[in-house]
C-alpha cells in the first residue's frame, strides 16, 4: 500500500506539474479545474494496473471514477475551449503580483494535486485490498448512492447548458428542472457520488477513513470552491436572491413558498 502511495505521488506531481506548465504558456491557471477530475482517473487506472487486483469493488471503484472524470473533465473542456481565464484564478493573478507564477505552482497546483490525493484515499485503498475485505452488500449500497450523484450532476449540466444557449439575458437565473429543487444540483450529484465511493470502501482495511475523504469533498463544495463562489458571483443578481428564498442551498427539496 505505502508503494503504491509513494508511486500515485510521484505520478500526480508529474502530473500537476505538466499541468502548471502548459498553464503558464496559455496564461491560463484555470486549467487546473479541467485537469482535477482528469487526475482521479489517473489515480484510479494506476491503482488498478500497478495492483492487479481485479475485485468486484476494485473494479466498480474504477469503472465509477472514469465515468465521473472522464465525463466532467471533457464537459469543463468543452464549457472553457476559447474563454479568457476564469475569474477567480484572474483575481489570484492580480492579488500575486510578480510572484504569481511560483505562487500559482505551489497554492493552484501542488495544493490541489495534494488534496487530490487525499481525497482519492477510498479508491486507493479499495483497488489495493484483497477480495476477502469487500462485502457485495456495501458495493450496492455505494453504488446506488454513486449512481444518484451521477444522476443529479450529468442531468443538472445538461439542463444549465440547454438554458445558456436559450436565455435572452446573463442575469436570468434557471429555476426549472432539477434546479428547482437546488440551487446547486450537479454540486449535490458530486458529493453523492463521493459518498457512494465512500460506501464501497468501508468494508476494506481502513476503508473508513474513506468517509473523511467524503466529508472533505462536501465541504470543499460546500464551503470553498463550489457554493460560495457562486453565491458571491451572484451577489447583486435580484432574480437569483429570489431564487436562494424559494429553492435549497445544497440538498434537494421542494420549493418554498414565499408569503407576500
């Protein structure tokens, strides 16, 4: 386990660090969220490939994460092909200064390469263990839960894309759909999905650390990259503070009503 650690690390900084660099000739740091789910697949298929360990868990881990990555990976690609650099990593450019380079390297790309990897702990250690530590029980469990996170992300994406190309105006918000349950629908698919990986591995030795890898991606959703981001984007969008009164944050649920 501590060597295929050690050789998922060497990997992801080569990785990271390929990353950094064709950032820095684009000028373009926001690169970097095309390339996270892209390194979870990398993790997953490593694991599986230096393990050979094919268990009905290990694989469905595996299976699961390609989905995810390779589906929101080039679904980012596609949305950022031609744009300008997002926002927010266009204000770290501003706020760094002449330091902005080496600064992006270790705060952009090595901090996420290393949150990647700690959040990747349930599919390291599942595809690591042995058929005797899996339970065929927990795997459905995950699996339905993944499956609904799939669900409400791939739906949500779709249905806000759809809505890009339709609106008349940038300060319509979309209120329909799975949207209309949360603000927030393919954030909520994320976390589900997470936590069903979660599920998979918590029979396998120490697989129930797999659920701190869980809860950190909720709260980086939550809390710091995902929710907030937007809310605060939207600040001054009066459409879309109506819509936060009448529709949940994060967890879905039926509309409010809102009494005149």
């Amino acid at each position: 386990m501590s060597e295929l650690y050690l050789m998922l690390i060497a990997i992801i900084f080569i990785y990271m660090s390929v990353l950094f660099l064709i950032a820095q000739k684009l000028k373009n740091n926001s690169i970097v969220d095309v390339g996270w789910p892209f390194g979870f697949v990398i993790i997953a298929f490593s694991s599986l490939l230096m393990t050979q360990n094919f268990t009905l868990s290990s694989i469905l881990m595996t299976v699961f994460v390609g989905l995810w990555g390779l589906r929101l990976g080039i679904y980012l690609w596609v949305r950022a092909y031609g744009k300008p650099e997002d926002y927010r990593y266009a204000n770290f450019r501003k706020q760094w200064g002449k330091n902005v380079v080496l600064t992006a390297f270790f705060r952009v790309f090595m901090l996420q390469g290393s949150i990647m990897l700690l959040v990747a702990f349930p599919i390291i250690v599942t595809v690591a263990n042995s058929e005797a530590s899996h339970s065929m029980a927990y795997s459905i469990l995950g699996s339905a839960v993944w499956l609904l996170g799939y669900f409400f992300q791939v739906i949500g994406d779709a249905q806000l894309a759809h809505f890009k190309k339709q609106r008349k105006s940038k300060e319509e918000v979309l209120q329909t759909g799975l949207w209309a349950y949360t603000r927030h629908p393919n954030y909520f698919g994320e976390a589900c999905m997470w936590w069903g990986l979660a599920i998979i591995a918590l029979p396998v030795t120490f697989g129930f650390i797999a659920l701190l890898s869980a809860l950190i991606m909720n709260i980086l959703l939550v809390k710091v990259s995902g929710v907030p981001f937007l809310d605060r984007r939207y600040a001054q969008n009066a459409a879309y503070q109506h819509y936060k009164q009448t529709t949940n944050r994060f967890v879905p649920w039926f509309p409010k009503q809102i009494k005149n």
